[in-house]
C-alpha cells in the first residue's frame, strides 16, 4: 500500500505493465547440474544470459540503463529484476529504457539459483538475444550460486573502497568482468584505481575491469561493446 | 602470502598482536532461544553487546573507530571485527584506537548467529562494559540471525541511495539505530535525508536516526552519547 505514496500517475500506468513473479524456493539439491542444463538450453535458443551483482547501492540499475540504451537498437534485450521486496527497479528501467522488463520478489532470499532463474526467463517473451538478471544486492550470498549465466558481471562503486576484492574475495573471483562504478566522484574518495586492479587481478586474473560513471555514461560504451561481442560469440 | 604486500612494519608488528579465530559453523538449530540466553548471560555479567552491520564499504570499521574514540576513557570496550576473509579491519581499530580488538573468520559465511558470537565473545577479556560486533557487511542475511545483541545497529551510506530501507525491509525493521554515514559528500549525491528519514519510519518508528561523518568525526558525539546511555541502562 505505502508504495503508493511515492509514485506518480505515469509511474503507476508503468506499474500496471511490469509483471511481478513470486520466486518459489528450489526443490532442486544439485544447483550446479541445473545451472548446466539451463546454459545447455539458453545456447539452443541463442539467448545469452548476464548476471549482474553488487552491493546495495552501487548502481546496478542506473548502469543497466545506461547500457541497455546503447544497445537496445542492435539486440533484442530483456531484463530481470531480482529484489526481496519493492517494484521500483523494474519499474525504473522499463520508464528509461522501454523495453520488457519483469520483477522477481525472491520473498526474503538473499540470492538467485539456477531454478529460480528460470522462473523468471520463463516469463520473458521469446527470441531474446540477451537477457539479463540484476541479482539481490548482496557481495557475498549470490556469488556462491551458479545461475546458469553465461558470463557473470560486478559493479564496485568507488565510494565502497579499493579493499573489496580482499574481503569479498569468492565474488571477485567468479566474475568475468568487474564495472568500477561512480568515477565521477574519485575526487571525493580515498579511491586507489591501481590498487584495485591489482587485488581484483590477486582474485582473478581473467577479469575484465572498465571503469564507469552510469549516470553521465562515461565508459559506458566500453562494456555495452564487449556486451555485444560476446552476445555474438554465443549465438555463432 | 599475498597479505604481506600491503603491510608496512609497524602493521605487521600490530598483526602479531591480533587474535584471528576461525569461526565454526553453529550446530544449534534454536537460534532464537541461543540468543535469548546469551543475553542473558551477558545481562549477568554487566556486559552490552552492539551488533553493528551495513553494506560493504558504508564505513563500519570509520565508524566504530571515531565511536570508540570518543568513548574508550569512560568503558572498557573490545571489538569483534567479523569477516569472511582478511584480517584488515582488526588492525586497523587496533591501529587506531589501542583497544582490544579480534578478527572472527566466518568461512564464506554470510552472516554470524549466537552461538558463533559466543565463540567471539569467549575470546575476549572479562571485565568488559561493551563489546562491540562488526558484522559481515550484507544487508541481507544478517538481519535474520539474532545474535545475542543487546541493541542491533547499523550503517546507510549516503552514496547507496535514500530508497534502501524499500529494498531491505528487514534489515531496517531490526535496528534500534540507523547511522546515515558520509554527510560530507552528500553535496555530490541525489540523496534526500528527509525521504530517507521517512522510508525508515515506515520501517521502523522507534528507530533512532543519526546523521554521521565518520571520516571527519561530525555527528558522532551524539550516537556516542546514546551509546554511553545505553550501556549504563544495561548495567543497572
């Protein structure tokens, strides 16, 4: 109800056409093998999957926005927004972006598996090129559940520290590509962009790191570049 | 090994001096009645357990140093510094404050229980007035652990957003005390503290709200004081 209270009449017409899925909890023990078979599938279909992580607050969405913008005319893009609670995300991207846009309530759970994934791409429409899972915000918890995702993604925002990458280092180390978001605000920061480099490379050597700032969209390109690469890479 | 890259002399001879206890994973399925008792056990022995949690990088460790400072003439306080990995954090309040301050390990453990703060609490000093647990930093799982706390507090960071108590309802319910952390820079944010005052109310009524700088120390006198009231409340 108090939802309500902060969204405007064209934000509540938004509302009614963003789909809201209760996740059901998996039955499934083995989350390994489902998340095999799901990228078996997602690889039948072409449909590339990206999973998002971060903290909270780092600019998971701002950054999907920014990013589907610069790629929306090329592919065919979905995108779901996992949250324990609140619409607003789903919401957010579907005003800024205007593409399919689904939220998935996980009723507490402070992650996604592979089933619950497909919970959720079973309500997006057919013939994607790429959809793409905003996971909870949470450094530790979904780092530990492989969804079935073809590359796994990571926002760091500049204000949370270079020194993530030794405490967080199971997250650090499952991701492909780490976003170093917020460079807009280094100058306000005791943020060292060597250092953390060189611990993101400590944890995870492969990893590719493009430094961002969502809101002004600097560098934003970077990533939506390798993005569309590697969605092209899948489909071949 | 990799650790010692980043330590100068003086840290490493303050890292001989810091406890780290790998903490084991509770076998107690009632936490609830676990907690309760460590309560009480505390309640006997004068002693005031805080549980301090937010985000990775809101400035828990900032926080706690700049709180313990003002403090550390008038009660006997130690630090309990939870983390998945590394060992930073215990030095660094050692470093900082001179007080007694131990690193628990959790393991890849998102989140600590009663009966794995006992574990912390054991290897403390006696004769304690506050014992202070730094939480992993997650806003998710931890809110669902009681562990034994006399009060739970916990840390928003002024660049994760204003909307994080819609997000992270529990984790807001359970805090008698929410510090709203980095003020200096809300200049370069799109924070309002007046929403954000109110999105916490709807959370929680009750809950205390304080506006901090950990960094420069503006606002910390006043969560200090509160403190300081507290633990006398408790020990009486």
């Amino acid at each position: 109800m108090q939802i309500i209270h902060y969204l405007s009449a064209r934000k509540l017409k938004i509302m009614e056409k963003v789909k809201v899925i209760e996740i059901k909890k998996s039955i499934f023990e083995e989350n390994g093998r489902e998340a095999d078979e799901l990228r078996a599938e997602l690889k039948k279909k072409g449909v590339f999957l990206l999973n998002l992580m971060s903290s909270p607050g780092s600019g998971k969405t701002t950054t999907l926005i920014a990013t589907i913008n610069a790629i929306k005319d090329k592919i065919k893009v979905a995108v779901m927004e996992a949250d324990i609670d609140s619409d607003v995300d789903a919401i957010k991207i579907k005003e800024a972006t205007g593409i399919e846009s689904i939220q998935l309530h996980t009723g507490g759970m402070c992650h996604l598996d592979a089933e619950m994934t497909r919970q959720g791409l079973d309500n997006l429409s057919e013939g994607l090129d790429l959809a793409i899972l905003e996971n909870v915000g949470n450094l530790v918890c979904p780092a530990e559940f492989d969804t079935g995702a073809v590359r796994n993604a990571m926002i760091l925002s500049v204000p949370e520290g270079h020194d993530k990458p030794l405490k967080y280092p199971l997250m650090f180390s499952i991701c492909d590509v780490v976003l170093i978001n917020k460079t807009d605000v280094l100058p306000y920061f005791d943020f060292d962009m060597d250092k953390c480099r060189e611990y993101i490379a400590m944890r995870n050597p492969a990893a590719k790191v493009f430094p961002i700032c969502a809101r002004t969209g600097e560098g934003v390109d970077s990533f939506a570049n390798w993005l569309l690469e590697e969605v092209a890479l899948w489909k071949n």
